[in-house]
C-alpha cells in the first residue's frame, strides 16, 4: 500500500509542478518512502522524471532504500 501511495504521489508532485501549483514538500515523499514505499518512489521518480537531480534529496532517497534492503537481508538471514 506505501508502495502505491509514493508512486501516486511523485505523480501527483510532478503534475503540480507543471501546472505551477502548490507543492508537495520532500519531506512528505520522502516520509513515505521512509514507510516502506521505497520501491514505489523510485519507480514513480523513474516514470515520472521527478527529482531526479535534486540533492540533498535524491541522496536521502537512496539511503532510505539502502538501509530497508540491510534490514530486509538481515531479517532474511536470521
């Protein structure tokens, strides 16, 4: 369900974006990738070209995904 609701969100952002709306802020994507909508996320900011280049963002975004894939891995192990 994060999953979805991220990829709707980088959607939702990057239609605002164009029409010059207000925002969504980082912090709300990145909270929602943060609860297990990483895979969503990157696939919306993939699809959609959005914040692709944006730093610190883009690095916090792949943080998130790094340390949910450790945590996967050390759940899978045990």
């Amino acid at each position: 369900m994060a999953n979805l609701v991220a990829f709707a969100l980088f959607g939702m952002d990057k239609r605002r974006a164009r029409l010059g709306l207000r925002r969504l802020s980082e912090r709300t994507l990145l909270l929602w990738a943060l609860a297990g909508g990483s895979a969503g996320a990157l696939v919306g900011r993939r699809l959609f070209r959005h914040k692709t280049r944006k730093q610190p963002f883009s690095t916090l975004l792949w943080l998130i995904v790094a340390v949910q894939a450790m945590a996967a891995a050390a759940w899978a192990m045990r």
